[in-house]
C-alpha cells in the first residue's frame, strides 16, 4: 500500500510517555530525545523504528511521565552527623527536650530522591503502539494521496490518446503546407520530385511525436503498476516522472502547431503537479 511520509503517534502507559512524528524526508533521519535515564535503549529503539519505516524524517519524544513512582532514600551518614551536631548543641546550649526523628525530617536534603520506579518493558510496548499508530496515519495519507495522483495520471493518459488522436491530422497539414511551399519556391525552375519529396519526409521526421507518445503510454502503465506495490515506491516514481516529463520536453520542443504546443504545456503542468504530490510518498 502506499505510505505517506507525514504522521504522527503517541501512546502513553506506566509512567512511560512516546510521541512521535514524520515528514517528507530523502532518506531515513532519525532524531531522539530522552530522559538520561534511558539513554541505553536508544540503539534498540532507532532499530525498531528502521524496520518499520524506510523513509521520513523522525522526531522522537520519550519521557517518563508523574505516574511512575518515585523512590526515596534516607541520608543515613548524614542523619547521624546532624543528630550529633545537635546532640552538642543541645548540651552546650543547655536546651531541654529530646531530639526527635521529626527534628531531622525539617532537614529535607536528608531525603535524595532516587530513580522512578518503572517497568523498563513497559517502554518498547508504549514505542510499539506509536509506531502503530504513526504507521496507521502514513497509510491514511497514502491511501489519499494515491487516489489523487491516480486521477492526475488518469487525466495526463488522457492528454496523450488526445495527442496520439491529433498526431496523424497534424502529420498531414504539415506535409501539405510543407509540400505547396516548396512549389511555390521552386516554381518556374527544375527540380528532383524525388529529392524533394525525401526532404520533406526528413522534415516530417524531425517534428514526428510518435515515439515519444509511445514510450509515455509505456510509462504511465508502470506508474499504474508500481502504485499498486507494497514495496517503497516514492523514487521509484519520481524516476518515471522525470522520464515523463523528458518525453513532454521533447513533444513541445519538436511542435510546430500550437494545438500540440497547448497540450504539451498542459502534460508538463498535470506531470509537474504529481511530482510534487509524489515527494511525500515513502
């Protein structure tokens, strides 16, 4: 199926957080950003992303979230010095009452706040699931972008039967005008009707199209076939377009009559317009 290069997907579960987006993009760029503390997954991560995508440019956000617990420990070393300290200064000072643990707790670096508690299987399920739903969006887009540009391919098929339609008609006025021109230039004076006739077929040849309509015809049917593939298709495409519009090139540059000069410019503006549809195609 095809796959657009723009999407996005995000999936949230015990304490893990995974937001990913993509667009157009020649290649496969990857960029991740995440907590320190998860710094040795990265690796795995880019791999799974590579293997399910072949193009894009990934912008990846992975947090851990307030749902995870957070641990706390006790400064013992440094309860003890606290306790001490104010265990002379109670002596020295002659303060009456005990000192309480709840003395120690208005310490609050006596609390160090440790590492979240979480499940570290948690996080290649939650990154799954936004790929799932970053592949899911890619494939909608495709799907949409395809239907358009096999309309557009539909209508650049139909600019060529019109040419293939015209060309003999074309041929023909062309020959004539060519053929009376010569007599009015040659009248009054001998000339080889043979040789002139064979210059004039060398004339028709120059400005004959049908080769070019012929190998568009061919094109298009494998831009038909290869939007069907489930393979990445994107450069693929975008090679027979510029093969298209070489062809559209030469059409308009060999026309002598300005209904061909008309629909040639036409073929460039509709080939013009998928090429740009196609760059977002992975």
């Amino acid at each position: 199926m095809v796959q657009s290069m723009t999407g996005f997907g995000a999936a949230e579960k015990e304490g893990m957080r995974v937001e990913m987006r993509s667009v157009n993009h020649r290649f496969m760029d990857i960029s991740v950003r995440l907590s320190p503390l998860l710094n040795e997954h990265e690796i795995p991560l880019r791999n799974m992303l590579k293997g399910k995508f072949s193009r894009g440019k990934f912008d990846v956000f992975i947090s851990i979230t307030s749902d995870a617990k957070i641990k706390f420990k006790l400064n013992t070393g440094l309860a003890r010095e606290i306790y001490k300290s104010l265990s002379g200064l109670k002596s020295e000072l002659s303060i009456p009452g005990p000192i309480g643990f709840e003395t120690l707790l208005n310490y609050r670096e006596l609390l160090v706040e440790g590492e979240p508690d979480y499940d570290i299987s948690s996080l290649y399920g939650v990154f799954r699931e936004a790929m799932g739903q970053l592949e899911k969006m890619r494939l909608d887009e495709g799907k949409a972008l395809a239907e358009e540009i096999l309309g557009r391919a539909n209508r650049l098929e139909a600019i060529n039967r019109e040419l293939i339609a015209l060309s003999p008609e074309i041929i023909a006025d062309y020959r004539m005008k060519f053929h009376e021109r010569m007599k009015e230039l040659l009248a009054g004076m001998e000339y080889d009707r043979d040789r002139i006739l064979q210059e004039i077929a060398l004339m028709l040849e120059k400005t004959d199209i049908t080769e070019e309509l012929s190998r568009i015809e061919n094109h298009l049917r494998q831009f038909r076939k290869i939007l069907t593939d489930d393979d990445t298709i994107g450069k693929r495409l975008d090679f027979l377009l510029q093969e298209l519009n070489r062809e559209a090139n030469t059409i308009a540059s060999k026309a002598d009559d300005y209904r061909i000069s008309n629909i040639a410019i036409e073929m460039k503006s509709e080939i013009e317009k998928i090429r740009e549809q196609v760059q977002n195609i992975q």
